[in-house]
C-alpha cells in the first residue's frame, strides 16, 4: 500500500545489496526519509566504508541481488519496476570531453559519455576489422576466392553474404565498406541451421571447394552444362583410347614396332596411318559435340584420377545411351555441395560475429547514440560562459547534427604549432566540463530526483567552489530535487558558505545493531560543523548537552591541545601533550584546563586523570545528547577511540622494555614503533606494517599540531569499521606481547 508523503521527501522501505547492508535495512522503519529542502537540495554525508555507493548501485542494478523499495510522489518503486524517478552522475571524470584534432585549431568533442562512446565505436570498428580479417583468409584459403568476381559469391542464395564476400575479396578497398549491419542483415536471412550437415567437410565438398573458383575447372563447366546437348555418341565410350594412343604416338613420332598382337594389323605399325585413323575417330566424335561437351570431354578424358562424383562415367554413359538424367543428377548433387559450401561459410560468419560479440557491442554504442540528450541553445551559452570563467580560454561551440555531438573550439591556438602538453585544457578542466555536461543533461532529463556521487573529490580548491557554484546555478531553478552523496567534509562547508541553509543534511549510518538510515543533522550540528567559532562557542556554553562531562573532557583533548597552542598557552599544551603519550605518568586535573581554555566551569568537580585513565575507561554510547547533535556525539565516540588505540599501541610498546627509549625526549608514535618493531628485522616487519597501516594510528586528527578540523578524520569512518579496526590492533598488540621474547634483536 502506498504510503502518503509530501512531494519534498523521498522514503524507502528496503534495502539489499549483497550483505553490504545490516540487516535493519530489510525492513527499513526509522531513518528512512530523505527529506529535500525549500531550495529542493539535500546533502548525505557518507563516512568511507558505510555504503554509499552500494547504495548508488542497488538502485541502479535490476536483479535478485539487489533490492529495494521506496515511495516518492506517492508511488511504490521497487527493483521490478521500469522507471525509477532519480537520475545518477557519478564516474563523470573524463566522460564527456576528449581531444580532436583539425589542422588549425585546438577542438575538443563534448557529449553524453563521449569518452566511452568513442572507446565503444573503436572497439566495434576494430572488431569489424577482427572478422574482415578472420573471414577473407578462410574465403582465401579454404575456398580459393581472391576477387570480387568471384564464382562462389556469384552462386550465393544469400544476397547479404554475396555482398561480403564480394566487398572482403575486392582488392580495391579490402573489405573497408563492411559494417555491422552487414552481418545482422545476413543472420537475419540465414536459413535455420541444418541438423544433418557434418561438421568434418567431405571429398565431394572438397573437391568443390578446390575447383570452384577456377575459370573453367570441370566443376564450373558442369554447373553451367545444358541436358539439351545429350545425344547419343557412336564410340564416346572409345574416345579416351584414341585420344591416349595418339598422344602416344605424337609423343613417340620413332617407333616402328609395335610388340600388341592385334589382328588384320601388320607387326610393322604405320605411323601415319594410324595416326590419320585415330584422328579421324575422335573427329568424328567431337563433331558430334557441343562447344561446352567438348570442353568437358577434354577435361574427363586428361583426368587420371577418380573423382568422387564419378564424372567421366556418368558422361560417358549418357552419351553413350544418349540420355541426360544421369547428368541432371550429377549436377544436383553439386549445386547441393556448393549449398552446404555457402551454408558452411554462412556458419562461419555467425560463429565469428559470436565469438567476437559484435551485435552486443553493436546494440551497446546505438543505445549510447539513441539516448544521448540535445541542450538546448541557453544551455549551450551557459556552458560556454561557464568554460570561459573557469579556463579564461575563448571558446565557440558549434553542433555536429551527423551524431549530435558538440563541438567546443579553442579560439586562437594553433594545435600544429605546440606539443601535446601545452594543449589548451587541463585535466581538471577537462572534468570539470565533463561534470557540467551532465549536471546539464540532468536537467534534460524527466527525472524528477537527481543524485550526484561526490562531484568536488578530484578537484583542487578552486574548481570546489566553482563546481557548487555551478550546480546551485543549474538546479537552483529547475522543478527537480537534488541529493548530493559524499564523505568530504569540503563539499558541504563550501555549499553552506554559498548559500546558507540551501540544504537539509543527513548521516548515513550502516552497522550491526547500529542506530541505522539517514541521521537528520540539524542546524545545531551543522553549524559546529562549518565554522571553528561555532565549535569554541559550544565549549564555552556547552549548557545541558554534555551526558558524561569526564568522557566529553577526554574526547576533547586533542582539539584543546591544539586551541592551546593557537592562544599561546604553552604550558598547557605541554601538559595536554603529556596524557596524549602512555609512556608520561603525568597526571592533570582536566577541568581546570578546561577552564583556562574557555572562560567556563563545568559544574562537577575536579577531574584529575592521567593516561592511563584514558586508556582504561569504558566508552559510553552517549557523551553528548545524540538526538539534538548526532554528530558531534559520533565525532567525539571517534576522538576517544582513536586515542585510546593511540595509547593502547604505546603502551604495548614500551613496557615490553621502559629503557629502550627516552621518554623525557618526547617521542612521537612512530618514533616508538620504529624503535621497537625495526624495520631492519624481518621477525618484526609484519608487525610494523600492520600498524602503520591503521587509519586510527597515523593520521593528521590526534598527532599534528595546529589542526583544529574537529570533525576529521574521525567522521571519515563507519562505527563498523572503527569496530573492526580496534579489534585488530588489540589483536596485533596481544601477539606483539607474547611473541616479543622471540622477536626482538
């Protein structure tokens, strides 16, 4: 039953895709609403890990393994249905725009995936050629056909596959004409296959074969032989043994005697004689001949071989009896042969055609052509006014109607005059067009939600702001809604700075047991989220929003190290440091720091704690009020985390031997895992690498100075995830401590 929502919001009931998802998603219930904004914008942050673009895919995927159910305009959408109502840009990197070169200017072709269409047309002409090539050296080879006038073609029942043949064996253009629909013409009207035709080819078929393509082989001469010719010929049968006796003889013009015992014959032969009796006999034979039984009888009689279809004793018997059935038999059976020939290669052809896939690469690029989608003539100018602000080039578009494609031309650069390098667009300019193109054929499109795939995270700072820019522009005004998917932080700050509240925003969250679906982010947490002044308002006045104020002090220390060091208060960014190391027994009393920091006093009392404290304390599940700042209540969970496995790793480290470094010189994690896990030693390098690869050891949030991104790089992981990590690291840790003994140098 459909469920009733505003026209502004999108639900989803379900969610499957190859147990990326946790299983509340089956039975999607809360956090399921995507709710668009006045502006019709909605932002989801999505940390690395969590599913963003299984999300992406399981819409886009029409199968059993991927699943889903949602509602928009009071609509049920699911996997069976036709038309889902969102429009996807991703992977728009480099799709849109590639080089073309003319003599004079710089020109680039801009279309919908041009990139890929152009790879698809290559494929398939170069596949087209593969074929060409396969099918002119089996035509050559097994069939003797050299030229265009070729015999073979000339008998063809299948006028497509006489077209091939003769356009492959024409020695001109070899076969450069030949296009797929040549050989979808000749699947099309190719007859169904023969059960009983053997796969091995037999001597009658090779003899064809052989013989098929010479000018006047007796095959050819056969063919073409008329029934009308048969009458019946005194002596045909003899014809052979004068025509041998008297090439003997012409071939022997000395003998004399002759050793054969035959009758009414003197034992001195007369060579004249004989010879004038033999020619006299053919004569009288071939007289009695047409011009073309003639030629046949010439060809019979040189033959010293059997041939398999008996030939000479089939002409010989008709012409001896004067009676044509034989022969019209005879030529039967070949045309038959030459049909099994042609239906043979005409197998060849389509085994060829599905061996290289050519229809499917075919269907492929004219689907590509047939849902590419025009801009109208203000979408171009916009694109050119965009182009001209971004790359300061004078640009010109002009449209190619051969296959709708743009042309965009560099103005006043001369393509033959400088390298390749040196070329107008770089390729960030080449994606940030690619990327307006399709931002504009979105618009294009009856979609009414569009989705866009974190469109800032290959760009440099100032195609970011000139990307939102551009999409605010365009959709801006448009009867559509626009959700923007992405894990940087940028995309969102840069958006707020813009045009603030243009968006409603979202966290997508996707653990076991987890409080799952899109998390509103409300203004509190958003503010916190955009600007460091509204990150130390809220230290200053946290009021009733901190749960357990001795986590929330812990979690915050690397922020409080880092805001101590920006207002010059040294001493207590020494001591911050100190708890931040498990090799220091310092302890400090946390509040009074707090104080310091902030000009404000949490109402508990004093908090004294050291390291080991930290390391050794429980994480809750709520250190700020999860419902008003969900954010920031994962951010800080995350903070406290990364240093307890920051402290957990040191710890393991340097009580396996307190002397192996200097504490009082202040090493840094790495420093530490470099001196107990060398990298010389090849017992301890799996170990080391293990480490060092973790995302919550080394990274820029709890061990660089000066860093105040509060919300990075611990957002920037699902619970998941971060769950999977620590249980590695304390697994790492467990077997550094027991192995140590057998590992050190």
């Amino acid at each position: 039953m459909t469920d009733k929502l505003e026209n502004n919001k999108i639900k989803f009931l379900k969610l499957k895709c190859e147990n990326r998802f946790s299983d509340s998603f089956n039975n999607w219930q809360e956090n399921n609403i995507i709710s668009f904004s006045e502006k019709k914008f909605a932002l989801v942050y999505a940390p690395n890990g969590v599913g963003k673009t299984s999300f992406i895919k399981t819409l886009e995927t029409r199968n059993n393994e991927f699943q889903y159910k949602c509602v928009f305009n009071n609509e049920d959408y699911s996997e069976k249905s036709k038309d889902l109502p969102i429009h996807f840009i991703r992977d728009f990197n480099q799709r849109n725009i590639i080089e073309h070169r003319t003599e004079e200017l710089s020109e680039y072709i801009l279309s919908d995936n041009i990139k890929q269409e152009t790879e698809t047309k290559n494929s398939l002409d170069k596949t087209v050629n593969k074929i060409g090539e396969d099918l002119t050296t089996k035509l050559k080879n097994s069939y003797g056909v050299k030229t265009k006038e070729s015999f073979f073609a000339s008998r063809c029942k299948n006028e497509e596959l006489k077209k091939l043949i003769k356009a492959l064996a024409n020695a001109k253009d070899k076969g450069k004409n030949v296009s797929t629909e040549n050989f979808r013409n000749i699947i099309k009207i190719a007859e169904t296959p023969k059960k009983d035709i053997k796969s091995n080819i037999d001597e009658k078929q090779q003899y064809v074969m052989d013989n098929l393509e010479e000018h006047n082989s007796l095959i050819r001469l056969l063919i073409r032989f008329e029934n009308k010719e048969i009458t019946k010929v005194s002596n045909f049968q003899n014809a052979e043994i004068y025509k041998d006796a008297k090439e003997f003889i012409d071939k022997h013009p000395k003998i004399r005697d002759c050793p054969l015992d035959i009758r009414n014959l003197p034992h001195s032969i007369n060579q004249k004689a004989i010879t004038k009796k033999l020619e006299t006999n053919l004569n009288k034979i071939y007289n009695s001949l047409q011009k073309d039984t003639k030629q046949i009888a010439d060809l019979i009689f040189k033959s010293n071989n059997e041939d398999p279809f008996n030939i000479k004793n089939t002409f010989i018997n008709a012409f001896q009896f004067g009676q044509g059935n034989s022969i019209k038999k005879l030529q039967e059976k070949i045309e038959e042969v030459i049909d099994n020939i042609e239906y043979d290669f005409q197998s060849f052809v389509i085994n060829k055609v599905n061996e290289y896939k050519l229809l499917e690469l075919d269907d492929k690029y004219k689907k590509m052509l047939n849902e590419k989608i025009s801009l109208k003539e203000e979408d171009e100018r916009l694109l050119v006014d965009f182009i001209n602000s971004v790359t300061g080039f004078e640009v010109e578009i002009k449209r190619n109607n051969e296959d709708n494609n743009l042309v965009l031309r560099i103005k006043n650069f001369n393509v033959l005059k400088n390298e390749r390098i040196s070329w107008p667009f770089s390729t960030g300019e080449i994606n940030f067009i690619s990327l307006l193109f399709e931002l504009l054929k979105a618009n294009k499109t009856d979609k009414k939600i569009i989705i866009i795939d974190d469109p800032i995270s290959s760009f440099d700072s100032i195609f970011k702001n000139k990307i939102i820019y551009a999409i605010i522009n365009i959709f801006t005004k448009q009867n559509k809604f626009l959700m923007i998917l992405t894990h940087n932080l940028e995309t969102i700050r840069i958006m707020e700075n813009q045009h603030n509240n243009v968006h409603n925003m979202y966290l997508l969250n996707n653990y076991k047991d987890g409080n799952n679906g899109f998390i509103p982010i409300e203004c509190e947490d958003k503010k916190l989220l955009f600007k460091i002044s509204e990150i130390i308002k809220f230290f200053k006045e946290p009021n009733e929003k901190i749960i357990d104020e001795n986590q929330f002090l812990m979690s915050a220390i690397p922020f409080m190290r880092d805001w101590a060091k920006i207002i010059n208060k040294n001493c207590i960014y020494k001591n911050l440091s100190s708890i931040m190391h498990a090799y220091s027994k310092e302890e400090i009393n946390i509040k009074e720091f707090y104080k310091d920091l902030f000009n404000k006093s949490l109402p508990s009392s004093d908090y004294i704690i050291s390291s080991e404290n930290i390391l050794s304390t429980e994480i809750c599940d709520q250190i700020v009020n999860k419902k008003t700042n969900p954010l920031l209540n994962r951010t800080l969970i995350h903070n406290l985390q990364y240093l307890q496995l920051r402290l957990l790793v040191e710890n393991t480290l340097y009580n396996l031997d307190t002397k192996k470094i200097n504490a009082n010189a202040k090493p840094t994690l790495y420093n530490i895992i470099d001196t107990y896990l060398p990298k010389e030693n090849y017992k301890t390098i799996k170990y080391r690498t293990k480490l060092l690869s973790k995302k919550t050891l080394l990274n820029d949030f709890n061990h660089f100075d000066d860093n105040l991104n509060f919300f990075l790089p611990s957002l920037d992981i699902s619970n998941e995830a971060l769950t999977r990590e620590r249980k590695e690291i304390e697994r790492i840790c467990e077997e550094i401590k027991e192995n140590y003994k057998n590992i050190k140098q």
